[in-house]
C-alpha cells in the first residue's frame, strides 16, 4: 500500500493538511511490510559520520579528506535473491557500492566478506580488483542484484550488465548487507524497493519484483526480490516456543510451580537477581535436582530442593535459598531440547553417550563418557553447532567454551581472555553430525563424564557471531535479524566478565542490568549498554567489556521477535 497525503481512506474522517507533502514523500510500505533502508544506527564512530535524509535513503558523505564513511543496509540477509538501486547524485571522489557482512563493515578488514563497484569502473572482491567495467557518474543508477544462496553478486548500470561476481566467502559472518562506501561529499539515494523516483530526482517507472512488490527504476533481474520484510523467508520457529525467560519472587516454600514459560524447559539456567548467590543450572538429560554452577569449576550437585520437576509450562522448585529465598526476585533462561533422548555407543576414541535435539530451533544436550584420545561426539543438530558449552560433571574442571573457531576455547567460569590450545578441539571444526574433543582434561578424559549445550544459529530465532568495538558511546550495531530477548557475550582479547542481558528485565531501552555468569554476584546495572532493535542490537557503551576499540567480542542472542514481524524500535 502507498500512504496517499492528505486523505483518510478509512472511512473515519481523520484526515492531515498535506502542506509540506510531496508526491515523491507518499513510499511504498505498510503495517506488515518494512522495506529496507540505509541503517543510521550502524555508524563508523572512528569517523564524521554522513548525514541521513529522505527516510533514511539518501546519504551524503562529509569531506574526510579522501578518507571514507559508509552506509549499510538495516536488512541483511544470508540466503535468497534480492535486488535494489542505487542512484549517484553527486560523484566527487571515490564512490564503491555493493555487498558486505557486518563484520567487514565494522572495520574488520581480514574478514574477506565485501564485493564492490567503483566509480572508476573497477569490481572489487575482497582486496582483489577482479574487473574493469564502465565507469559511472552524476545520475547514474546503480543496480545490484545478489544471490546469497547461490553466491553470485550482478552489477548493472542504467540497467545495462557490467559484471557477475561468483563465490562469496563469509568468512565468520554469512549475513550479507548492502553498503556504499563513498567520501568528499559524495551524495546518493538508495531505493530498496519503495521509490523509483528516488525522491523526485527521476520520473517514477514502477517495476515490481516477481511476487507483485516494490518500485523499481528498472524491472528487476528474474527471480530476484525487494528487500523487504514481507520477501524474506517465513521464520521456522516460533521462538516463544523453544526459548522463554521467567522472573519470579522467592517465598521459601516447597514445591512451587514457576508457570509462564510456554513450553516443558529441558535446560533451565537460573540465578537469583538480589542476592549473591550461585548461577544453578539444571537439564532433563541429568535428571531434576542436579545442578552445576557456571560461576564454579565443581562437581554436579544434587540437592531435592532445588528444581523438583520439568513441568507443561515451565518448572517445580524448593525451598532452597538460591532460588527461593522469601521477597528475593529471581531469573530463569529456558530452553527446550526436544522430545527423546537418543544414545550413541563408543567406536575406538569416539565417546559413547546421549543426545536430546532440537533440531529445528538449533539447540541440543549431550552427554558422553571421555576416552581420553581425540573423538569425535554425536551432537544430533543436523548441522554444525556454533557455540558449545562443556563441562566435566565428576571432576572439578573448568567450563570448556567452544565458539566458532577450532584452534581457541574460552571458559565460562572465568574472566580469561580466549587462549589456543589443540587439546580441546583436536584443532578441528564441528561438522553436521560430530563435533571433535582433544585430550584436554575439561572436555575428554577417559572414563569421565561430561555434559555438553550445543548451539547453532537459525534464521529469526537465534544468532551467533562476533562484532568488533570502537570504543566510542556511538557504539557499532550487530544485525541478528530479529528484536533479542537474550543475549549473552564475552570480549575475547583480554580478561573480563561474561555477561547476559535480557528484555525480560529491562522491557524499554536502554538495555543495561547484566547477570555475569562467571560469577555469583548481583545483577549489575550501569550506564547504557545496549538498545535491543527490531533487527539487533547497539553499542552504547565504551567500557572495555562491551566495546573496547578494535576488541573481539562472541554473542549469542536469542529472539523476543522475527524482524519478519518486528516493528521497527
């Protein structure tokens, strides 16, 4: 639907004096349909930022002095194909338009995730100029057409072919974005879909994708789609029913039922919110009273007052002082991890075990008896788990983190920074069906028993990755394509806490009561740490342990809603 000026087409009568409306202000969208814009949350802080205008689609780029400031779309997308335009209203200098991951576009630069074309006719990908095509100028369109899933980018000008890129490498991140990067007081507007007379620079043609969507200068390439909401792909999960967080006041009396949860958890994570008390947590494959500690390196403990049953709707605790005490609020993170448990026997260094798999939402539970020699362990996911926590039950062990790169671990249970080790990950990667454990004492010794929380990323539901900080308040944005309800994260070059932060606790932003799981202390509130948006998160932040300038940091997030069905915040 377009937004005509001026008149109420409801029927009630409520309609606006038009003054100050022009034809060109009247863009595609609606209630149920977001199309991308140029994201002004996702700025480059190292640097004067462009100025934002026309909703967001027209940015020019102040004088660096030959130095360049960016945009990026506030859609990313890591499979499907999708078109947009992009219009060059003023080319002083060096303008680049095309694709890149977040990562590359905070400042990353050995993330080799970003294909360009350059007004001086080069294509650019990565570092590598791998074509020389038309040049382009003042009123020329832009039109890129990528195909994530098939990893293919097209360049056109004024509709016209220039070059076809093919085999795009994410690297860490597989959640591509359009961006432009321009300087010295470069000028364009971007139509994503909802005006192809790029605020009234153009005469209005109307072409619509394939599904009967968008305003487009040039009909787009077949196949390829607006980037909008209502074209991305329909969540498959409901997130409500595999990730929940409940709060609750202790009254120190027996077998209480905690409700509201939406589902029977079988991990339950819980922490007392006021009181300095132990992170316990609990999971159906060890069975109701056995908890371990992630601010410890102890044994499992079984206490009967503790977690008493995995109920319908959530779970039945004690009277134990952690999670119970009278006037004392508590929080608990639940997940759920499928229906059955599935066992797996032992084959030479490969530990035998159970699993229980959520395949769909991307989340499972292990256990598995050490051999003591590199193995491989049945993880059930169906595909690579991203992030994995382990610990040895029987031992006291450290918490054995694995997130994402095969020569490094972290520990939960500690402020360290990431260390390199073979012993923990044998140097190998999960694959869809295993992940590999050295001879590391915390993840594999023989005869021991281990539990393990394995993760992976699923589309409107849940995100893993990395971003990099800048140490400025205006922090960078990280895109998990949805609003999180969850996030948990840990800087990796130098030593400091781990922290979560949720939307149960702080409902409107800014996002800033965290619960260290390290360690047993209060939930902290600072100053503002983050805004939970429709489609991610922001910085606002300078501390070190949030966003320190060229820092690494691990996330994972899981989702309140699919930016699907978001609203824009």
């Amino acid at each position: 639907m377009s937004f005509l000026s001026g008149h109420d087409h409801s029927g009630n009568g409520n309609s606006f004096d038009s003054d100050g409306f022009a034809n060109f202000d009247n863009m595609l969208g609606s209630s149920t349909n977001n199309f991308a814009t140029w994201n002004p949350l996702a700025r480059r802080a190292a640097l004067t930022n462009p100025t934002y205008s026309e909703g967001n689609l027209k940015i020019v780029h102040p004088n660096l002095s030959g130095n360049a400031t960016y945009g990026v779309s506030s859609i990313g997308v890591d499979s499907g194909k999708y078109y947009c335009e992009i219009l060059a209203l003023d080319v002083v200098t060096a303008f680049s338009l095309g694709i890149a991951t977040m990562l590359q576009w905070n400042g990353d630069g050995n993330r080799n995730s970003f294909i360009s074309y350059k007004n001086d006719g080069d294509i650019k990908k990565y570092t590598n100029v791998s074509s020389a095509e038309a040049t382009y100028t003042d009123g020329d369109i832009i039109g890129i057409a990528f195909d994530i899933t098939s990893e293919t980018v097209a360049f056109y000008k004024n509709n016209a072919l220039q070059h076809t890129v093919t085999s795009i490498d994410a690297g860490y991140e597989a959640t591509y974005h359009v961006f432009a990067q321009c300087s010295t007081n470069d000028k364009h507007i971007a139509n994503f879909g909802q005006d192809s007379s790029f605020a009234d620079n153009k005469t209005a043609q109307g072409n619509q994708d394939v599904n009967g969507i968008g305003d487009f200068f040039y009909a787009p390439p077949s196949g390829f789609l607006a980037l909008c909401t209502e074209n991305l792909p329909e969540p498959t999960v409901d997130p409500k029913n595999h990730f929940n967080t409940v709060l609750w006041t202790g009254n120190a009396t027996d077998d209480r039922s905690i409700t509201g949860v939406g589902f029977q958890p079988d991990f339950v994570w819980i922490k007392s919110r006021n009181t300095t008390n132990d992170h316990l947590l609990f999971d159906v494959v060890r069975g109701v009273g056995k908890y371990m500690r992630s601010n410890a390196n102890d044994t499992e403990t079984s206490i009967a007052d503790t977690l008493q049953a995995f109920e319908t709707d959530g779970f039945e605790i004690g009277a134990d002082s952690r999670l119970n005490t009278n006037n004392d609020p508590v929080i608990a993170w639940c997940w759920k991890a499928g229906n059955a448990n599935t066992a797996f026997s032992e084959s030479g260094n490969n530990p035998a075990g159970t699993h229980r798999a959520n395949v769909p939402a991307g989340f499972s539970i292990v256990s598995y008896v050490g051999t003591g020699s590199a193995g491989t362990v049945s993880h059930g996911l169906g595909a690579a788990p991203e992030l994995m926590i382990i610990k040895n039950t029987g031992v006291n062990d450290n918490w054995a983190v694995y997130f994402g790169d095969n020569t490094d671990y972290a520990i939960l249970n500690t402020t360290a920074g990431r260390a390199d080790s073979a012993n923990w990950w044998n140097d190998t990667s999960p694959t869809s069906s295993v992940f590999t454990v050295g001879t590391d004492h915390s993840v594999n010794a023989d005869g021991e028993n281990y539990i393990a929380y394995c993760w992976r990323s699923i589309d409107g539901f849940s995100k893993i990755g990395e971003y990099r900080g800048n140490g400025n308040a205006d922090g960078p944005f990280v895109n998990t394509g949805f609003r999180p309800a969850f996030l948990l994260m840990k800087v990796l070059n130098t030593a400091s806490d781990w922290h979560i932060l949720d939307s149960a606790r702080d409902v409107n932003n800014p996002i800033q009561s965290t619960i260290d799981p390290n360690s047993e202390a209060v939930a902290g509130s600072g100053s503002d740490r983050f805004d939970f948006t429709s489609n991610g998160f922001k910085l606002r932040q300078t501390s070190g342990s949030y966003n320190g300038n060229n820092s690494d940091y691990i996330y994972m997030a899981f989702a309140e809603t699919p930016i699907k069905y978001s609203n824009p915040r």
